[in-house]
C-alpha cells in the first residue's frame, strides 16, 4: 500500500514537474498586422491597448499598411507616437504626392499652376498613368523616421525583429522582406497597385504584399513564437453589407477570398483581433481618428487576455524613440543619365557634402527633383559607409520625352477657354523643352517656348506669345489736330512678343533674368475714319527693347496661400518703334513695374494677405498702350493691366499707378474659402514726379469673394462695390490663369 502511494506520488510530481517545463516562464509573442489601405491605422488603437496591458512584442510581420505600422513599431516608436503622426500628418497629401509649392522650380510652379492635368504620349497615342501617386512624399517619410536604423541590413537586428510581405508584379509570388533598407522594403510591401508606383527592390519589381499574402502568420509561425496576436483589418463576408452595386459585387467577391484564406490562418492565432471598421474603405485616410478608436475598442475587448500574458513576460523597459529633424550628409552620389548631368541634378537636389541638413531640405531637395517629371519613380538610400554618411540616389529617366497637358478657365477679359499643350522634351539638346500652348475660344491665342535648363549656371530660353482680346479701355484721340476729343468705347486688341532671354534660379524661389524683346501691338477701336475709309488705330507697331527681372516666391499657395511672400518686378528700355501709323517722333521710354506681398497666418483658418503694387513710365510714349490700365478680376498677366475689385475690366488708366490690397481669408471648409478683399490706389499720370506719389488714393474697391481650390484651379465668385464706378459688380474667374 505504501509503495503504491509513493507511486502515485512520484507520478503527480512527475506530471507536475513536466508541465511546468513545457509551460514558458517567459513566452515569446509575436504580432502579425495584415494590411488594409486606411483601415490599417486601427493597427495604432491595438498597439495602444498591448501596452496599457504591458505585452512585450518579440517579433513583428505585416503587410502593406500593418508593414508601415509594424515597421514603426519595430524601429521603437510608441503606440501613442504613431497615433499623433497619424492626426498630426496630411495624409492625402501624403499619398498624392502634392509636393510643397516653395520646394519647387519656378517653370514647375508655373506648370502646376497652368495645366489641369499633364498625361505623357506614347508613339502618338495619349497614355494614362498606372497609378495615381509615385509615392514619393510617403517615401521620404519613411527615410525620416526610420533614420536611427539606417545601418541596419538585417531586420532580425532591430529593436523589435521584424519582417514585411510584397508581391513580386512579373509572376504574382510572394516575397518575403527581412533585410536591406527598411524604408524601402516597407515602402515596397505597401504600394498598394493603381495608387502606388511599383517599387524595385534587389533588381525585382514589386507591389502590394496583400496580392499575396495579407496575413503572414506561416512566416511567424517558422520564428518559434510562442503566442501569436493577431489584428486583421480585412472586411469578412459577415461584415460586408448587401451587394446592390458593382463595386459592392467586388468587394463582396474579395470577401469570400478571403474568408478561404483567413479561416485556417485564424485558427492558428491564439489572440485574433479584428476591429470593426467594415464603413470604412481602404482610402479612408481622412478619418485617422475615427479608425483608430475602433482599433482601440478592439483592443479592450481582448484586453483581459492581453493582460493575462503580459503577466507570464518578464516586462522590457524602453524610451520612446525620437523622431529624427536632422541629417549629416558627407558624400552624395547618384546614377548618371544619358541627358541629364551632375550640375543639372546637383542645381535640383541643393544640397552639398559635409552639411547637417534638417530632413524638410531633403524632402525638398526629392520633390523638386521628382517634380520635373523626367525621371521614373526614384528611390534613395541614406547610409553610414567608412564612417561617412551618404546619399545614394538611383535616378533612370522617363522615356516619356512627349506630354499632352491641358487646362480651362474663364474670365471677363478674354471669355471661356480652353488650352491645350504639347512638350517635347531633349527637343534639340540633352537637357532642353520644347513646348507649344493653344489656346481656344473667343480669342485664339498662343504661347512656343524652347528652354535649355543648365542647372546653377544661366540657362537660355527663347519665348513667343499672341494674344488677342476685346477691351472698353479708354482710348482718347486728338483727331487731325482739331478741338475734337473722341473716345473708343470698344477696342480689338492683338498683341505679340517675341523674348529671348538668360536667367539664373537661387535655392528655386529667385530668379534674376535678363533679355531682349520684340513686341507688335496691333489695337483697332471702333472709331471709323470716313475720310479714309477706315478704323483709327490707338497702335499699330513694333516695339524693340530689353528687359531685366526678378522674382521672388515663397508662397505655399499661389491663389489661397496661408503663409508666405513674394515679388515679381521687371522694367523694359523701349529703344525702338516702327509703325505705318504717324506717332510723331519716337523717344526711347522706360517701362518698369512691381509687385510684392506676404501673407500672415491669424489662427488655424484664417490669414492676412497685405500686397502692394506700382508701376510708372518714363518719358511717356506717344500711344497709350502702354498705359496701366486697372479694372476687373481673374485674368492672367497680360500688358500692363491690373487687376482692380470695384471697376470694370480696364475701366481707368493713367502712365503710372499705386495700389495696395488686402485680403482677409477664411477657409470655413477644407478648399472652400470666403474673403474681403479692399483694393485702394492713385491712378494718374506722372505721379513718381513732384511728390505726387503721396497723393491720396483716388480710386477703391471691395469685395466679398467665395472660392474654392480644385485640381483644375481656382473658383473664384466676388460680389464687388467701388464708388467711384457706383455699381455693383460681379467677378467671375474659373480656373488656372492662362
């Protein structure tokens, strides 16, 4: 009897002893996050729960945006870190790739701001792009915050080992990431196809993990793990609602997929999370707060499980990882291409060796280089070589040489049209663009430009324009020496210059030009000569002269900016006139005009705008063309006419004029703005001469202007008062200005 219950004894010990060794002390928990476009920012409410319990994560898998998050996650932000870049980040423009206005040339600021859309033509036939964004600016995201990590080529090494899922775009496999640079490989494991560029990595073109592999736990399970979390944002068929649309078919269709797929894998995590978030789609980026509370509440209803594990872990104490604001660059180097050389590329990127450089300059520096559209998507690498920090840039160009653009606009002065473009890029040189606008609708009119870009040194142009129009501007004629004075009620005017000219740009925002041109104004009014059968003509000729000028432009907006300033100036030496016409005796005359502005942030919506313009002639030519001629809203640059609230187009003139303006914006919805703006100035001849340019203002207007900024351009209805007019006025501009 003794000897049984010594058996009996040493077996429960036995029994005792041997699961208290298959039992760990210290369990390993690995953390699978799949991916899911917007809806994986829930990832960020989870982690928050995982550590108010206290888990320890000892590995890291994810796929597409689960690898964003994980990634993150892994180099050693905190939950609570990557909930406030998440609130804190534009993340449309994130994913667009809506470069900042001020990173960019001033031929790329122009072209955004001319054409609507800009689509590249392959052997004559126009081709849309297969994604929507480069994802550029997500990239050098990535390269910021994961920068403490530079050096690490093995993911296993980080501070929480981790690794990520892509597809490989040539035969669909999936391909396992975990090892070379992280930015990279999380940028490839998240180019979700259709809205990202493919991304190549280690010579192998890759998208999306999720093709493949959207829930990577075998992955996890070959790391020896002993618990697997598991948060799948994927929408099952139980959550998706009734199918009543075609696009509701598919996301159905996907959801039987993978709900194939998920069954089994589910089966194999010992703590399944997925967040509630089937009302949201994979773009719902602008609802980073709301996804992330669901992720959140998720996390709670596991969270006594979560804290029953944590439990069994010895804890790990770490800081918060800080996000890097600065960078060393020591060496910088890049592919060359065959028409696009080192000073060329070094005059884009502007930055120079041995140089500590916050992390905004080399965004800048990528946008502005990506901006001029003649590279494929391109990717960098920041590296730590021979105790040296280097830039390395693989640059391959576009072969798209040829571009369709196109754009719209209306406004009082030249009516409705619409313009089309065609640019034609290593024209005649490596590294020049040709390009040709037309413009169609009640007036045609042209613009042919050719530019040789030369990087930091001067580069060379040559530009042609018509323009043609119809104006009430105020033509006063003396007729045949008589007492009579008529005045043209409606004047036909025709307008062509021909530029050729050098500039120099300065860090993308100056640039100083100097140049030569021809400029034939041909303006016919309605006044008839029956003497000799035919209309008088307030100008008939060729103008020759030179020019010089100088821009500034730090704007974030050129239409709504929020912050910001700039000047435009420019003055011309007419040394020339030839004419039919009888102008008397020609004396050479001076041109010159300018003006500046900046615009100051009050609060979060809304900002101050104070700008002032002027312009004056020296010795005053014998045609009253090249008078400033003020009135109206919305049109492009065009002669010397400015824009003034309150008057009609081109409604008073003089040889010379002051005015000032302000704007009080208010941007009550995103991209929708009310204003007042008060336009004030002295219109007069002569007024830079004996002190009469502190005469007060003769002229004001106001107006009370909605707005709203699209893709296409600005627009812009105002409701407008002068009283020197005494009407009411409504202007009207639709479009970007051309």
């Amino acid at each position: 009897m003794i000897t049984y219950k010594k058996t009996c004894l040493r077996l429960l010990f036995c029994f005792f002893f041997l699961a208290a060794v298959a039992q760990p002390k210290d369990p390993k928990v690995g953390l699978i996050l799949s991916g899911g476009g917007a809806k994986g920012m829930a990832h960020v409410g989870v982690l928050k729960e995982i550590e108010r319990a206290g888990v320890r994560i000892d590995y890291i898998g994810g796929t597409s945006m689960g690898a964003i998050v994980g990634g993150l996650y892994a180099c050693g932000y905190s939950a609570a870190q990557l909930e406030e870049l998440l609130l804190t980040t534009d993340l449309t423009d994130l994913i667009n790739d809506n470069f900042d206005r001020e990173a960019k040339s001033f031929q790329d600021k122009e072209d955004s701001e001319r054409y609507a859309i800009t689509l590249p033509v392959v052997e004559g036939k126009i081709k849309f792009p297969v994604s929507l964004s480069k994802g550029q600016n997500v990239y050098n995201f990535l390269v910021q915050l994961m920068h403490d990590q530079r050096e690490v080529r093995d993911f296993s090494k980080l501070p929480i080992p981790f690794y990520c899922i892509a597809t490989d775009l040539n035969n669909g496999e999936m391909v396992l990431l975990d090892h070379g640079f992280l930015p990279l490989a999380v940028n490839a494991s998240s180019a979700l196809p259709t809205l990202f560029s493919p991304v190549t990595v280690e010579n192998r073109t890759l998208i999306d993990g999720g093709v493949s592999n959207n829930y990577p736990i075998e992955e996890m399970l070959k790391k020896k793990v002993d618990v697997i979390i598991g948060v799948d944002v994927q929408t099952s068929i139980s959550k998706t609602k009734e199918a009543t649309t075609f696009s509701d078919i598919l996301v159905r269709l996907g959801s039987f997929q993978t709900e194939k797929i998920m069954s089994p894998k589910r089966a194999k995590t010992d703590i399944y999370i997925q967040p509630d978030i089937a009302e949201f789609t994979m773009l719902s980026f602008a609802d980073q707060a709301a996804i992330i509370a669901r992720g959140e509440q998720a996390g709670k209803n596991v969270f006594l499980q979560l804290e029953s594990l944590a439990k069994k872990q010895i804890p790990n104490v770490t800081s918060p990882l800080k996000i890097p604001t600065s960078f060393q660059l020591d060496r910088l180097s890049f592919s060359q291409t065959p028409n696009y050389k080192r000073n060329y590329i070094l005059g884009k990127i502007r930055l120079k060796p041995n140089t500590n450089y916050p992390f905004k300059k080399l965004r800048e520096g990528m946008t502005n280089l990506a901006a001029t559209q003649n590279f494929e998507p391109f990717r960098y690498t920041l590296n730590s070589e021979n105790d040296q920090e280097v830039l390395a840039i693989n640059l391959l160009e576009s072969p798209h040489t040829t571009l369709f653009r196109a754009g719209a606009h209306y406004n009082d002065l030249m009516g409705a049209m619409v313009l089309v473009n065609l640019t034609q890029k290593h024209a005649l040189l490596k590294n020049d663009e040709f390009s040709f606008d037309l413009a169609l609708g009640d007036n045609l009119r042209y613009a042919i430009a050719y530019f040789i870009d030369k990087g930091q040194f001067w580069s060379i142009g040559f530009k042609a324009t018509l323009d043609q129009f119809e104006t009430d501007a105020p033509f006063v004629f003396d007729i045949d020496d008589t007492a009579n004075v008529h005045e043209a009620s409606r004047t036909k005017g025709l307008t062509q210059e021909h530029t050729f000219f050098v500039q120099t740009i300065f860090r993308e925002e100056v640039i100083l030009g100097l140049g030569i041109t021809h400029q034939k104004n041909r303006f016919r009014t309605n006044l008839f000569d029956v003497e000799n059968g035919r209309f008088f003509f307030a100008d008939d000729a060729d103008y020759y002269s030179t020019k010089g000028y100088l821009k500034v432009d730090t704007r974030d907006d050129a239409y709504f900016p929020r912050k910001g300033g700039f000047f435009d100036g420019n003055i011309d030496y007419v040394f020339s006139q030839k004419s039919p016409l009888d102008f008397g005796v020609f004396s050479p005359f001076i041109v010159g005009k300018a003006a500046m502005g900046v615009t100051l942030p009050l609060a979060k919506k809304w900002t101050l705008s104070l700008n002032t313009m002027g312009g004056f002639t020296i010795q005053n030519p014998n045609t009253p063309t090249f008078d400033f001629l003020l009135g109206g809203y919305g049109n492009a640059p065009l002669l010397n006419y400015q824009p003034f609230v309150g008057l009609p187009q081109q409604h008073t003139g003089a040889d010379s004029f002051v005015k000032g303006e302000m704007i009080v914006d208010y941007e009550f919805i995103p991209n929708h703005h009310a204003a007042l703006k008060i336009h004030a100035g002295v219109v007069s001849d002569d007024i830079f001469a004996n002190g009469k340019s502190a005469s007060t203002p003769n002229y004001f207007g106001t107006g009370l202007a909605y707005g709203l900024n699209t893709f296409a351009g600005p627009l812009e209805f105002m409701a407008a008062y002068g009283p020197q007019f005494d009407k009411l006025l409504y202007h009207v501009s639709i479009g970007w200005r051309f």
